[in-house]
C-alpha cells in the first residue's frame, strides 16, 4: 500500500492524472486541511482501523 500526501496547496490536476495512471486511487478526508506531519499520522490511523488492526487483543 502506498499513500501520497500533497503538499500545502495540494495536487495540481497534471499531479492528480499522473498518479490516478499509476493506479493511485484518490481520497479526502473532506475540507479538513492538516500539516503534512499530521497528515501521515492520520492516514495511519484510518489505514490501521479500515484493516481491523486497532481492535482490542484478546486477554490472557
């Protein structure tokens, strides 16, 4: 799996197009703008809840 994160004022559509021809699939998190260094943070996080990996363990 791999995640671009844009810079501060986003992709331009020649950046969008390229990526979407290499099989990049675009997302958003909505009118949300976040700093790059939270961004990726972020994305973790959902990339982490969207694959069930943050559901508690079971006790021992």
């Amino acid at each position: 799996m791999a995640v671009l994160i844009g810079p501060e004022g986003g992709f331009t559509a020649q950046e969008v197009a390229a990526a979407q021809a290499q099989g990049f699939v675009p997302v958003s998190l909505g009118p949300r703008v976040l700093r790059t260094e939270t961004a990726a943070i972020v994305v973790t996080g959902i990339i982490r809840y969207g694959l069930r990996e943050l559901e508690p363990r079971e006790e021992r």
